[in-house]
C-alpha cells in the first residue's frame, strides 16, 4: 500500500520508523511518504494559515498550498482521508475498508482546519473521507494520522505475526474481550484466576464469555445495545441472571 502524509509537522511521524510500523516499511508491506505543506508555499515566509472568511477565533489553512500539494502526490487510484473534529466517526470497519485501498493520502490540518473548498475540489476527482477519532478535540491531524495508519498497518497481509490473532478479532466482534493473565501465578497477592489454569477449555471459554458480556453490559451500554439478542443463549442469560443483571424480555433470544 502507498501512503502519503501532508502536514506542517513532518517530524510529528518519526515514531511511523519504530516497531511494527516501521517494519511493514523496510519490508515493502507500507511505502510510506511524509511531506511537509510548506514545499509548496512560495512566499517569503512560506505562509499555509489566514484569517477566517465571517470572523471568529484562530486562523484556518489557505487552500492554495493544498491544492499544489493534492495535485503532487495525488494518483488516480487515490483516496484522500482528512482528519476532522467534525468528520464521521472512524472505526474498524473503516479500516478494513481503507486497508483494501492501493493509495491512501493524508491531510493534516492545523489550526481552526483547512479552506473547505479543498475538501470539496478533491471529491470531485478522488474520493474523499473526513474521518473524527472520537468527541475530544485535538490541536490537529498528525496524531489521528497516526492512530488511523497503525489501525491500518496491523490489517495488511503479512503484518502480523499470528495469522490466527485476526480471525479471532472477527469471532469476538460486538463485546469487550475478557481479560488477560500471564506468569506468575501470584502477583503482590493477587492470583491469576483458578480457571485459567484448570486446563478445562470448557470452562475457560465459558468464563471469557461470562467476563466479555460482564464487561461490555457495565461498559459499553452502547454495543450492549446494538449486541444481536439471538447471539445470546441459555448459558448467556444464566450467567447474566446469577451475576445479577435483569434482562429485559426479548433481548435474550429463549
Ligand atoms: C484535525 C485542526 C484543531 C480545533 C474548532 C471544533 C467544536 C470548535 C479544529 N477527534 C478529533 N478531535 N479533533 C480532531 C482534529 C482537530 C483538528 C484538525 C482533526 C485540524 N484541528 C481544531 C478546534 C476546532 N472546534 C470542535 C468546537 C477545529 C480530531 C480528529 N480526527
């Protein structure tokens, strides 16, 4: 995959040469790019940002420079992706579907972000997704870029090690993974739970079940909601029941 990154600080993508990342470069997997903006400024003081156009705080990226940079690095297989505080949601669907693409081009705005009509002349030649991480507001795209690239990364063939470890990914899909333990046995008084070790897979797989339901009812009320009531059995509703949750008629398929 082809990967080019437009930012006004190139050096916030140093860590992109580190660990998994920076492997799936050397071996070829990520061919990776990093341009800073200001290339293609061409006065004095190589100037991206302006006033804004109805007044309000801060200053917003003139879209000259940008339009130059699209037109650089661009390809005509190209997506472009747009780190936004008022962008769609991205979540791991929407790196699945990113992770299929041949070129992905990143624009990192700084500031109040970047002249609208950017964004809007770009979708007419390629198509466009502005893509939030979440409702918090951030200074600007360079770290998004980077949460998005690595969620991207880990889904190319050949990046992980454990060709199972994505499959099972998939298996679990809807709940909160139960949690993990490994060596010693016995940590500052704490143990590692008895059934962990018992041998018995029944009984493990019974008791991750339990901790994933467990998890995701007490902290994700929202994918407890969307959770398809027909994926939960008899054994699902015993163990909600006994740990004390009252489910409400229909949402556990009988
Ligand atoms: C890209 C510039 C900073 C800061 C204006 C917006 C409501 C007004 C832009 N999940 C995410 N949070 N933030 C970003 C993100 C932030 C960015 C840029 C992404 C480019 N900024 C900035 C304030 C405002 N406010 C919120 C009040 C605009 C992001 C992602 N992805």
């Amino acid at each position: 995959m082809k990967v080019d990154i437009i930012s006004i600080f190139p050096d916030y993508f140093a860590p992109l040469d580190l660990s998994l990342i920076g492997k799936a470069r050397t071996t070829g997997t990520l061919n990776l790019s990093v341009h800073d903006l200001r290339t293609w400024t061409h006065d004095v003081h190589r100037t991206v940002d302006d006033s804004p156009y109805g007044g309000g705080p801060g200053m917003v990226m003139r879209p000259e420079p940008w339009g130059q940079a699209l037109d650089a690095v661009g390809s005509p297989g190209a997506t472009l992706v747009v780190p936004s505080p008022v962008g769609k949601p991205f979540t791991q669907a929407g790196a699945h579907e990113l992770a299929g693409l041949d070129h992905l081009v990143f624009a990192c705005g700084r500031y109040e972000g970047i002249d609208q009509r950017v964004i809007d002349e770009a979708a007419d030649r390629m198509p466009v997704r502005e893509v939030s991480l979440g409702d918090y507001v951030l200074f600007g795209g360079e770290v998004a870029v980077i949460v998005i690239l690595e969620a991207i990364t880990r889904l190319l063939p050949g990046v992980l090690g454990n060709a199972d470890s994505l499959t099972e990914e998939s298996h679990a899909a809807g709940l909160l993974e139960a949690p993990v333990y490994t060596k010693p046995v016995s940590w500052r008084d704490r143990e590692v739970p008895d059934v962990l070790r018992s041998g018995d897979h029944g009984r493990i797989a019974r008791w991750r079940r339990d901790q994933s339901m467990l998890r995701t009812l007490t902290r994700r009320p929202d994918m407890w909601a969307d959770y398809p009531p027909e994926n939960l059995d008899k054994k699902d509703r015993k163990a909600l029941l006994e740990a004390g949750f009252q489910i409400p008629p229909g949402r556990v398929a009988e």
